[in-house]
C-alpha cells in the first residue's frame, strides 16, 4: 500500500460523517441524474488513470525541474472533502464555513509577514490574479504612472500591464542580479510602483528589498514585494544570507505569496495582502443578489475575482491547524528544501563535471556541465544535451530544467567563457520536496553518469 492509500480511511470517515450531515436536509434524488451507470463512470476514472500516467514523476526527488509537488495529505483531504459541497467564498451565503476559515488563514499570512492589523487580504486562485490585484491597485494610486520590475521579475507582471493600459518599466539587473538603482534614480518620477521579487522564479534571487524600500520611501514610490516563490522562506529567514531584506518585508505596501508552493497547498491558491486597508475602496461594486447574508465584509467586496473555490481555504486551514506559520511547523519542512540546495551546491561547487551558476538563496539552484571548449555555445550544447538524457531511462534518470541568461551576465560571473552567442543556457534544480534533502547524492551521481554519456 502507497502512502497515499494510507490516508485513504481518513477520507472516507470524513465522508461518511459529511452525508450524515446532508442527510438531516431530507432524502433528495442521489446524483448524478444523467442515467450514467456505475461502470460507466468507473470506465471514465479508469482512462483518466490511465493518462494522468503521462505526467511526469513530481512525487518523486528524481524531478526537480519545476515548481511542482504534491500536496500534503491533509490538504488534499479537506479540498477532496470541502469539493463534495462545493462552497463559493465570493460571499458568504455561498460558504460561510470556509470563508470564515480563509479570514482565519489570512490573519495567519499577516502574522507571518509582520502586518499588524488593520490590513486588507484574501485568497485568490494564484499568484498571478494575486499580482494582478496588487497592480490595480497600484494603478489606481498613481494613474499614469509606470511600474517597475526588474529583467529577473515573472513575466506576469509586464503582461498584467498591458491588461491594465499601464505603463510598465524593465529594470536592468546587474551580473549578480541586483536591479540598477542608477537607472531607477534616472526614472524616478516616471515610476509609481517599484516590483520587488523575494525569490526569483528563475534562480530562486532574492531582490533587495531593503536598499530598494530606502530608494522607494525617498522618493514617494510605492513597493510591491512579489514573495510568489519566497513568501513562506520568511519563517526561517534567520538561516538566509539574505535576512535583513526579510525583516523589512512588513514595509512592503502590498505583498503576495503562494501556498501552492511552499504552503503544501493543491493548485490554485495565491494569496494579497494590502498594508493600508483603505484600498478597499478601488474594489467598490454592489451586487443586486448577493452580500445581504451578513453586515460583515464578504470577500467578494475586496476581490477582483468572483466566483473562488471554498476548497482551498478549507484546504490551506487544515494544513495550517496540523503545519502552523512557525519554525517548528511549516519552517521544518522549508529547512529540508533549504539544506537541500545547499548540500547540492556544497556536492557541485567542487566537481570536475559541473560549475555552480551562484550560491542558491533559496531552494533553486543553477549549475552547468564543464566542456573542453571554453564557449559559452559548448556550455548550452552540454546543458540541453544532458537535460534530455536525463528522461530517457525513468530508473536511473532525473528531470531537472533548463534557464537562459545572457552572456554578458554569465561572463560577469565566468569572464575565462567567450561568448560566441548572446545567450547561455545552463540546467536548473528546483529542490522543494523534503525528500529531495536524502536523494542529492543520488542525483548528483546521476547527473555525472549523463554528462559522461553525452
């Protein structure tokens, strides 16, 4: 039996205490009222086991190429058992359980980051309906002005520009990835908003946000720090070289972070937070048919997004309750990810088959195979070459990934390289499973066994 299974009893109690509950309403016509037989519809869960097959192992350690995992036990549990009845948290008539318990959840982020009440927050369906929120409301702020991010920041916020009609600024980053204050002094009073990326979805950089909030306070320009990735790394930020930008994130005008990656959370949760509450304003709207439940606020009145799952607050509320916001709870957890990318680093840094890209901030780390050609050509050559060897042989192979930089940005670092082409692709590890922390010599002996077949 697969741990999986194990759980399998825990669900079923549940559910069997759930129809208990629905069963006080009276006996109603038992779903589905479509004719379709039992068979029939375990036919279609049979085809549909069958290719979800086609994914690739994100359970196991083997792949660390993207942010993907599965959730914990206990969250797949409660969204599993909270989908049966399918609670809407736009408003509280459509699930007043579960928006009570993402009210309870939001607090906890709040906590965590350093917002003191009053601040203004809720779940969303991700982390780019998360940014795209806070864009709005920075656009709303300083009509006509730019926001800015730097050339490492997610594409998402470039693109949330456009949907928005607002102007949007790249900032360029140096060599080691730090965005130029010179050219932001050189635009300052274009800029309303400046991007502040807590973890990069690239290499895992975290941006300074504490030289940048300087800048940004003495200048009038609003900061949104984008913890996507990084958010939850704020638990154990003591063990970050990058600490002191960590303890100033409470400063951050609005914040977002994702519990569908580092929360253990099933797609899609994402999550805003807003300092001053008074932007509840720039979401003003009535509803002729909903919000008369309560007097209190519903959530659909400080969201851009209508209709949201109930199941995922139920989900993250649960993971919470066993995983609370603290080093000993969900921090443990971010401990293995974090010693993980070191202990890969530490197993690299010193290898006559790769070189280490940077010293990770976070769980990402970026390395390279070493050539007999010092050219940044042979460098991608090698790296691409490896990535797809890796998922040849399921047994004995890995998934990692690939990530493109320039070659002014890799000669910084390595200048003994010629750049014979504009960019460099190197290979990349996202190492956010526990159990990625007992497998890195596996996969580094791997990665080695690939590079000599290639």
């Amino acid at each position: 039996m697969s741990w999986y299974q194990s759980y399998l009893p825990l669900l079923e109690k549940a559910l069997r205490k759930t129809d208990a509950w629905r069963s006080k309403f009276g006996d109603v016509q038992n779903w589905p009222d479509d004719n379709s037989s039992e068979n029939e519809i375990s036919d279609v869960i049979d085809r549909l086991q069958k290719r979800l097959e086609g994914n690739y192992p994100f359970h196991h350690p083997q792949y660390a190429g993207q942010m993907l995992k599965p959730p914990h036990p206990v969250a797949w549990i409660a969204y599993s058992l909270a989908s049966t009845i399918n609670p809407n948290n736009h408003a509280l008539d459509g699930g007043p359980p579960t928006s009570k318990m993402e009210k309870e959840v939001v607090k906890r982020l709040a906590k965590m980051v350093g917002y003191d009440t009053p601040y203004l927050g809720h779940l969303t369906s991700g982390g780019t309906i998360a940014n795209l929120e806070a864009l709005f409301v920075a656009r709303e702020i300083h009509p006509g002005k730019k926001i800015a991010a730097s050339s490492r920041a997610h594409y998402t916020h470039s693109r949330m520009c456009r949907i928005l009609n607002t102007p949007f600024l790249e900032i360029p980053v140096d060599g080691q990835g730090v965005p130029d204050i010179d050219f932001l002094n050189r635009h300052k009073d274009e800029i309303g908003t400046v991007v502040v990326t807590m973890g990069t979805t690239g290499l895992g950089t975290v941006e300074p946000l504490a030289d940048l909030l300087n800048w940004a306070q003495k200048n009038g320009v609003r900061v949104h720090a984008d913890a996507a990735y990084g958010g939850f790394f704020n638990i154990i930020s003591n063990h970050l070289e990058s600490r002191r930008h960590w303890e100033v994130l409470n400063e951050a005008d609005s914040i977002v972070m994702d519990p569908h990656k580092h929360g253990l959370q099933p797609y899609g949760c994402g999550s805003i937070l807003f300092k001053d509450p008074a932007v509840g304003k720039f979401y003003s709207h009535d509803s002729p048919y909903t919000y008369f439940t309560s007097d209190d606020l519903h959530l659909g009145e400080i969201s851009l997004e209508c209709s949201r799952a109930g199941a995922s607050a139920a989900a993250l509320w649960a993971t919470l309750e066993l995983l609370p916001l603290t080093r000993t709870g969900l921090g443990a957890v971010l401990e293995k990810s974090l010693e993980a990318a070191h202990k890969m680093y530490d197993e690299l840094k010193d290898s006559e088959y790769y070189e280490v890209y940077q010293q990770p901030d976070l769980d990402i780390l970026g390395y390279f195979p070493k050539g007999e050609a010092k050219n940044v050509s042979e460098v991608s050559r090698l790296s691409k070459a490896v990535f797809e060897k890796g998922m040849e042989q399921p047994e004995d192979g890995f998934h990692v990934s690939l990530f493109r930089v320039s070659a002014e940005e890799f000669l910084d670092r390595f200048p003994e390289y010629v750049a014979d082409e504009d960019h460099v692709t190197i290979l990349r590890s996202v190492l956010m499973k526990p159990e990625h922390l007992e497998f890195i010599p596996e996969l580094v002996q791997r990665l080695h066994q690939k590079l000599s077949e290639v």
